[in-house]
C-alpha cells in the first residue's frame, strides 16, 4: 500500500514513517528538509503552506495520509499577537486543508482510504498558556468530524490528541531531567509521551483492518484527560 506523511522527516511523523516502512509499504514523506527520512522513504522537498503535491500523490492510488506538521508556542495570552493565532492556524489547519484538497482524487482511487491528523490533548483538557496552539487544533478536531461524514464511506478520517511528546519540537519543554520528571509527574503513567506510542496509533488508524472507525479524536495522553489519580 501507498501512504503519504507530511513532516515525516523527524519526529512523530518519522516515527510513523519508519512504522510504516517496516510493515512492507510504500512511503513518501514530504517536509522543507529532509533531515533524518528513513531510509527506504521516497523524499520530496514540501511546504504544505506552498508546494503542491508531486504528480504521482494527485493522480495514483493513495491508500492513506498523514499530516504531521505543528507547532508548540506556550505564551500567557496577553503576550499573544493576532499573527500568532494565524501563523499556528497556517500550519496546523490551512496546511492540512491544502494537502487533503490535492491528495483527495488518489485518495478516492484507492476505494478505501484513511486519512490521520493531529490535535493535542489541550483542546479538551483546559491548560494555561495553550491558547493559540489549542485554537488552531481545535479547529483540526472539527475538521475531522466534517470530512469523516463528507467523505465516508471511501475514506476514513480521524485524529490523535497527544500529550506532551518527547520531540525536536518539544525540546525546550523537557531539556533537562529534571524537566521530564515534572512532567511525566503531570501524567497518571508517569512518563512523557514517546514518538513511538503515536506511530503505534496512527499504523491502527491506517490499518484497513480497522475500518469501521472515523470521525475520532483518540488521545493518546497517558491518562490526562481523563484520570484523576493520587
């Protein structure tokens, strides 16, 4: 099978990349650098604010997509300017809607198709200083639902929320050890998020085994937006 992941070249979407590529199917990653591409990944240089997608994800089948790309920008909101909330709304959203819009008609082609995206567990959970990030994947959530329904039953859409990630992008939240430990304490499992517990997800919703699922927003958050523990 075929699968497209923008922002596969670190990070969670390389994690899923590299999943992927280890259950025998065909990947191509498309992000600005290639960075760290698994190998045996078809790369291709992406802005997905920008870039349109390569021939052959337009027009032959794609049997699933995943849009990896975020941002984490954590400022109390009255130091936030408008350009923020636009600038996270880019990326997360707009980027999203570019690449599904280009990608539908391989998509369709594929008969049954599944296509993965990213929200954060802040959109249910409340947290301070999420305001911008929690807007734009907020807007993701709705997304999801919208198209699950326009676009079943050929194609199934759905979403991951996660917690705090072990990422390049979530560098400066877990620089230290002390830093992890606090926040794994944060946690009812006591850890931090690894990249591998998101691949994991995302190869399930992939999977056409599972396809009587879409139109989900599934935390993988260990625990925290749904348990109290002492």
């Amino acid at each position: 099978m075929r699968y497209l992941v923008i922002g596969g070249s670190q990070g969670i979407g390389q994690a899923i990349a590299r999943k992927l590529l280890a259950s025998g199917h065909e990947v191509w990653v498309g992000s600005r650098n290639q960075g760290e591409t698994p190998d045996g990944a078809t790369w291709f240089a992406h802005d997905a604010l920008q870039d349109e997608l390569p021939e052959p994800l337009r027009s032959e089948p794609l049997h699933g997509l995943v849009y990896a790309p975020g941002s984490i920008v954590l400022k109390p909101f009255r130091s936030l300017q408008p350009d923020q909330f636009r600038a996270d709304f880019e990326i997360n959203v707009v980027g999203a809607v570019r690449t599904l819009q280009g990608a539908l008609p391989a998509l369709k082609q594929a008969g049954q198709a599944s296509v993965v995206l990213f929200s954060t567990v802040a959109v249910g959970q409340g947290m301070p200083f999420h305001a911008s990030i929690a807007s734009a994947k907020g807007a993701i959530e709705g997304l999801t639902r919208s198209l699950a329904a326009e676009l079943a039953p050929a194609i199934r859409v759905n979403a991951i929320a996660p917690s705090l990630t072990e990422t390049p992008l979530s560098g400066k939240l877990l620089s230290s050890p002390e830093k992890v430990e606090a926040a794994a304490r944060r946690h009812p499992l006591h850890r931090v998020g690894r990249t591998e517990d998101m691949a994991s997800m995302a190869a399930f919703l992939l999977d056409p085994d599972h396809s009587w699922i879409s139109g989900q927003v599934i935390g993988v958050d260990g625990g925290l937006s749904t348990l109290r523990v002492g």
